[in-house]
C-alpha cells in the first residue's frame, strides 16, 4: 500500500481538515472514522459483508449486554490488535 500519513495534533487541525478535501490532487481521508474505505477489494468487501451476517447474533447481544456503557456495536476489519474502539 503506497499511503502517506499526517499525524495531526492541534486542535485546529480537525477544523482545518473538515473542509480541506484535497491536497495537490490528492484526496485526504480521515482513518479515525467509522466506514474509512482504504482500497479493499472487492473480495474483501465480501468477505466483510459475510462476516458481519453471521456475527449479528452476537453484535446484537452484546449491544443489548453492553447498552448502558455502549453506543454501537459493529464488526469492522479496522482494527487489528484491539478488540475495541473507545
């Protein structure tokens, strides 16, 4: 994957970048955001779709398990080495 990162701090950059689409013909894409889409293929956006299917019955009982300390659950390929996102 050929992906350059800005690792934003300042509290001014999130309002910068809300209405900052492109840089020098290149599109910038917040990788903090739920349905961040970085090149899958469609293999993959398969793969996830079956995923999520048969993992509805546990998403929903843990939303119901988890409903006063969660806002959402969802299954996602973002995550790599954490369980959850805060």
């Amino acid at each position: 994957l050929d992906y350059e990162v800005l690792y934003l701090t300042d509290p001014v950059d999130e309002f910068v970048f809300q209405s900052l689409r492109t840089f020098d013909d290149k599109e910038l894409v917040d990788a903090s955001k739920e349905n961040v889409d970085v090149g899958s293929s469609d293999d993959e956006k398969k793969e996830l779709e079956e995923m999520k299917k048969e993992l509805e019955p546990m998403s929903s009982w843990l939303k119901t398990l988890l409903s006063d300390s969660v806002e959402s659950v969802q299954v996602s390929n973002r995550l790599t080495e954490s369980p959850a996102v805060l």
